[in-house]
C-alpha cells in the first residue's frame, strides 16, 4: 500500500507532463512570448512592490522556460505535484490520533502520503490543472497557492505563543506574496469555535487594514480583493483559482467527518475508490474542457514565428487548415518555398484573407499578419503591426517575441539606436541574450547587414511608401513593392494570387505579360 500510493503521485505527476508535453506545448509557447522577463532590479521591483507580487515574479521566472514545452511541462508537474502533496499533510495533521494508531495497528505508517482521503487531495491540483488550460491563466496564481500552502504546512509545525504570533504576522506577509489567495491560510488555521471570535476578529481588522493601504497603490480596488495578476484579463475573476484555493478547506471539512471512522481496512478501500474517482472524474474534465482547435491555432503561428517552413508543409498536407491563421501561415510557407502560385488551390483558401488578413485590435491574430509583412519585405507595415499588437496585450506586459521582431525591423530600416534600445533589452534576458548580442554588433555595419541572408534580402525588398491598413488597398501595396524590386519572388507570388483569388484575370495577365 505504501508503494502504491507514491506511484499514484508519480503517476499524476506524469500526467501533467505528458499532457502539457504532448497535448498543449503551444498553449506553453503561446504564454512564454507574451512576456518578458529581465534580470534587472527595476523590472523586479516593479513586480514585487504589488500584492502578490512573489507569486508573480515566481510565476513569470518559469514561465520564460515555456520556450521548451517540454521544460515548461516538467514545471508545471512539479508545483501540481507539490500542491497535491501538501494539501495530504494538511490532511493527514488533521486525523485524530485514534484514527493514525488504528492505521499503524493494520500495518499502514503514519507517513502522510498514506492518508485516509488520498483521492480527496488531488482534487486542487486538478482543479489548478483545470485553470491552466486557459491560455489566459497566468502560472502566478498556482505558485500563490503553493506558497499559501506552504505557509500553513509550517505553521503546523509549531505550538504555543510562537504559533499565534506567526498567525499574525503570516497574514500580511503572505498577502504581500501570494494575494488574496492567502485566505485559505486564514480558513485552515482557525481555531475551535469557542474561541474563534477574537481570532475572526483580529483577520477582519488586518484585512481591513490591509485594503486600506493598498489604495495606494496604483491597482483598481477589485483587484485586490480578488487578484492582480492571476489572469492576463483585467476584469476576469479566475473562478477556477479560487475552487481550487477553497477546496482545500471543504477538504479539511471532510477530514474531520470521518474522525468517527476506525477500521483501517475501510480507509484503505476508501482511498482507493476516492482516488479512482477523482482521477477519472477530473481527468474526463480536463479533456474535454481542454482547447484543442486553440492549440492547433498557436502550432501554426508558431512554426511561423520561428521560420518551420518545412514543418509547416507537413502539417498541412496531413491536415489542410481552414482557419483564417492557419491559411495565412499555409500560403506564407508556400511562398517561402515558392509554390504557392502552383499549389494554393489544393488548400483551403479565406478569400484574400488568406493572404494578408484584416489586421484586428488584439494580440494575437496580427502576428501571423505581421510575420507575411515581414518576409514578403514591407518592413514598415511589419513594424507598425507588432507595435500595436504589443500594446494590445491585456496584463500591460511585453512581449519578448514583439521586442525581436521590433529590433529587426528597425535594423533593417537603419533606425539603429532605437534598434540598440531593444537589444539591450533583450540582453537582460536568459534565452535572447546571445541573439541580442550578435545582432548588437550589426548595427552600423552597413556591409554586414548587405551580406546578411535575411536582413539584406528584406533590406533590398522594403520600400519607403507607407500606407494605412485596409482591404482596398493591398494590391497597391503589393504592386508598389514588386515594382521596386521585380526580383522580389514573395511580393511577384502574392500579387498573382491575390488577382486570382480575386478574379482579376486582366490584371495577372499583365503582370504574366511583363514577366515574360
């Protein structure tokens, strides 16, 4: 029985890591380039000078690592893992000592991880589980869980006045680093009845106190009371937190009705048949509340992002994309291998939109705009979208990706010292630092740019025509920049295509005439 209950933790564990690993790595990929994090003391205090600001910055540490899924995945394992095993010794400190000798009588240990309500203690890690399928869920609100329950784990561990004083003092604290999600330390650590009075009261005058002066802060009210940076909407109340956070308290619950229990032998079959049923349960829950069509939608931007071209072509003769991304990031690669004139109409085409798609005031759906912007050399356009996608992002955030792509466009426009200013962000990085440091010694070198493969291709493909985004106007951009550069392969492909798709039959034979 002992072994069998570390394997089911083990197992649960793997789960996570398989699931994120296998089934969502995009959803990881999609949360690491929305956010930038710098290893510099201003960029930190800003984080921590909030409530909840160590759970934040925790949460944003490991969430640059989602450049790997496969990391990514391995860390969100770990804090599920460790939730799970500290709400069983919460649990487990709660059995009355009849119940622990009559566990010891039939054999089983007094080791927490063979509690009574084994089963019972994953239900908050599936729950938070649950709350990270939201591609909106930040990982801040699972650390302000586990450190809350941290918190509690080692206030157990002491008696006496030392113990009440810590209460106390925890209780600041702990809403200075994890946010209001620190209430269940107050649920789990109060006392018998009879004396809960001056204990409730001493929490309402602290939390009131607490409120009182963080209206200085610069964070609307409501925020405070129901967390700053547990969700990338502002306005969004992460229910899903907050049953995971309360559950572990209806748990508590459950552990003191069956304090009349004595026959080990039930609490045995009990605990098989409670972890049973939570597993099956919550894991049909997971699947079925998991975003599949979403994750399909970041793969496709993506492989984009990091020029996968051959990916991409694979991906899509397997299964052909009929939404809008997937079309645009399809005919991009097409393009980029210079087929798209010869095979578009074996894919799924949105009209023109499949091309160069309306251009939307959110931050996701203009990137793959903006990569087809980019490589088909309208710089400019390029620049100006994934600026203003950045600016879109809900939290206020920026994003490490819009900072790459804005440090390349002004390179190759020549703006260098705005360039520089990018790059020395991203210098305070972990994983864009090397890029950030060869790119530096770019700028101002006017031949090494020329000879760079990308840089100096677009360089010679990007026009100086600016013009504002709309549908009427895209054959003129596309016409003004392969009339500049008639050797400019990607522009010669999309003007074609986009007579075609029109119907602008006399158009492309005038384009075919002068190529000839």
């Amino acid at each position: 029985m002992k072994h069998l209950l570390s394997i089911y933790t083990l197992l649960f564990g793997v789960a996570v890591l398989l699931f994120f690993g296998l089934a969502y790595p995009h959803h990881l990929h999609y949360q690491e380039q929305y956010q930038l994090f710098l290893f510099d003391s201003t960029y930190i205090w800003e984080i921590v000078r909030l409530p909840g600001g160590i759970a934040d910055l925790l949460g944003r540490f490991c969430t640059q690592f989602f450049l790997y899924a496969w990391v990514g995945a391995f860390i969100i394992a770990i804090l599920l893992s460790l939730v799970q095993i500290l709400t069983l010794h919460l649990a487990y400190s709660r059995t009355s000592p009849e119940l622990q000798e009559s566990m010891r009588n039939t054999g089983m240990t007094t080791e927490p991880n063979e509690g009574i309500l084994y089963g019972l203690s994953f239900v908050p890690s599936f729950l938070l589980w649950l709350f990270l399928l939201d591609e909106n869920a930040l990982l801040g609100g699972a650390w302000a869980v586990l450190l809350t329950l941290l918190a509690s784990w080692g206030v157990e561990k002491l008696n006496g006045r030392v113990r009440r004083i810590l209460l106390i003092a925890a209780i600041p604290v702990l809403y200075w680093m994890a946010g209001p999600v620190c209430v269940i330390f107050f649920l789990l650590q109060a006392p018998h009845p009879k004396r809960s009075i001056r204990y409730y009261g001493v929490f309402i005058l602290m939390a009131f106190m607490l409120v009182m002066l963080s209206n200085y802060l610069p964070v609307p009210a409501t925020k405070l009371w129901f967390g700053i940076h547990y969700h990338r909407y502002p306005t969004e109340i992460p229910v899903l937190l907050w049953a995971a956070t309360l559950s572990v308290f209806f748990l508590m619950l459950i552990v003191r009705a069956f304090q009349r229990w004595t026959n080990a032998s039930s609490h045995m079959i009990v605990t098989l048949c409670s972890f049973l049923l939570v597993a099956v349960s919550m894991g049909y829950l997971v699947w079925r509340n998991s975003n599949l069509k979403a994750e399909k939608v970041m793969q496709y931007d993506f492989m984009a992002c990091h020029q996968q071209w051959n990916r991409i072509l694979e991906t899509i003769n397997d299964k052909k994309p009929n939404n809008q991304i997937g079309v645009t990031v399809q005919n991009l690669a097409l393009a980029m291998h210079g087929m798209l004139l010869d095979h578009m109409f074996e894919y799924n085409q949105n009209s023109i939109h499949g091309l160069l798609p309306d251009v939307k005031t959110d931050a996701t759906s203009p990137m793959p705009t903006a990569e087809a912007f980019y490589h088909l050399g309208m710089i400019n356009v390029a620049q100006r979208t994934v600026f203003e996608a950045q600016e879109a992002i809900l939290d206020f955030q920026k994003s490490a990706r819009c900072y790459k792509r804005l440090a390349q466009t002004n390179l190759i426009n020549g703006n260098y010292e705005v360039a520089r200013k990018y790059l020395m962000a991203l210098q305070k990085t972990l994983f864009y630092r090397e890029w950030a440091n060869e790119t530096l010694s770019l700028l101002g070198n006017e031949k090494a740019i020329a000879k760079h493969p990308e840089y100096g291709r677009l360089r010679q493909s990007n026009y100086e025509e600016d013009f504002y985004f709309s549908d009427h106007v895209t054959p003129e951009m596309l016409e003004s920049l392969y009339s500049k550069n008639t050797d400019n392969r990607m522009a010669y492909q999309y003007l074609l295509a986009y007579y075609l798709l029109t119907g602008d039959h006399e158009s492309y034979n005038h384009i075919m005439s002068q190529k000839r």
